[in-house]
C-alpha cells in the first residue's frame, strides 16, 4: 500500500529522481580556463498523494501528512517503490471533494515537495 512515513493513502503518484551534481562555474579576465567549485549533490521531488474515505477521516490525514513537513520520511508510491531520506518541505493545501467510491464518500489530494537527503 503507498504510504508517506506512516501515513496510508490509496494513491501516491510521483519520482524522486536520483541526485545530481551542482557545479559553480566562475570566469576571472586574465585566466584562459574557467575555475569550478563542486557543490555537492542535491535531488528534489514532487508527490501526489489521494485518499477516499469519509470527510472526517480525509480531514485527519490531511492534517496527519501536514504535521510531517520539516521531517525525513521515506515515501512509498503505487508501484511499492520506497524512497528513503526524503525531507518534506511543503504540503499543499488539502482539496477535499465528494466521491463515489467503496471507501468512503470524499476524495482528499494534496501534493508533497521536498528534497533527497
């Protein structure tokens, strides 16, 4: 099942594409060559994730993902891949909607960013 740290959802959608390299690169008059300085490695990430189940219950995940801003977690998506070390720095707005569904009658989505550690 997709989770964030230890909150279930039905439905996480999204990559955490592997760190890269961060280069400075600097120009100085009188040198033929430019000077570079490695910054280290920095990987960002965006996930979507959905609950359905009843209004209340949709309200509490909400605010359950909302408190884990400022932690590392690891995120596991639809297809049961984890990704570890993921430091959540925004959880957007919760967009609760009536649904149809086995579940439950609302729809919770909020969308996750934050960076690779």
């Amino acid at each position: 099942m997709a989770s964030i740290g230890g909150v279930n959802c039905h439905i996480v959608r999204g990559d955490a594409p592997a760190k890269t390299a961060r280069l400075e690169v600097w120009d100085r008059p009188g040198v033929n060559s430019p000077g570079t300085q490695h910054l280290g490695q920095v990987g960002a990430f965006e996930f979507r994730a959905i609950l359905y189940d009843a209004y209340a219950d949709v309200r509490t995940w909400a605010l359950a993902i909302g408190a884990l801003v400022g932690t590392i977690q690891t995120i596991t998506n639809d297809w049961a891949q984890g990704f570890t070390g993921c430091l959540i720095t925004e959880a957007s707005t919760p967009k609760i909607t009536y649904s149809l569904s086995k579940y439950g009658n609302s729809r919770g989505e909020l969308v996750l960013r934050g960076r690779l550690i």
